[in-house]
C-alpha cells in the first residue's frame, strides 16, 4: 500500500465530510478557508488563495499547478510517457 501524504490525506477527509455533510459542502463552496478552519481547525496564510469547485457526472476539472521550476528553482524539467501515464501503451 503506498504511503499517502499529509496533504492527499487531509484531501480525502475533506471529500468525504463533503460528501456526508451538505452544510459543510455548501460552505466549503462558498467560502473554503473559513470552511477548513472551522471543521478541520486548518488555519492557510492570508496570501494562499484557495476555491473550491464541485464536479458532476458531465463536469471535470483539470487543475494545472504552477512548473516545479517556480516553486523550486533549478529543477529539471519532468518528462512523462503519455501511454505510460494513462495505461493506453503497451
């Protein structure tokens, strides 16, 4: 089983109250940092902007992070395998 990190651990949990819990969803939607801290006790800096969106059967979102090179600079660039990545190589 592989090991989950704090953030994909909290993600989950946050998913889950959300599906369990229409108050906590709707507030999560309507204001998400307020949200976090009042359920979670998870208090983000004032200059971390957060949104929360809601997928449906019809609606996905691909969310696209900033490079590693802007968080981390001098890294070298990620090379990934298309067919590798979605499972459709073989």
């Amino acid at each position: 089983m592989a090991v989950k990190t704090t953030e994909a651990l909290i993600k989950t949990q946050v998913i889950q109250k959300a599906w369990e819990d229409p108050a906590f969803r709707a507030s999560l939607l309507a204001d998400p940092k307020s949200a976090l801290r009042e359920t979670f006790g998870i208090e983000l800096p004032d200059h971390i902007r957060l949104t929360a969106v809601e997928e449906s059967a019809n609606d996905f979102f691909l969310v696209i992070p900033p490079p590693p090179s802007a968080i981390l600079p001098n890294t070298e660039r990620l090379v990934i395998e298309p067919a590798a990545m979605w499972g459709t190589g073989g």
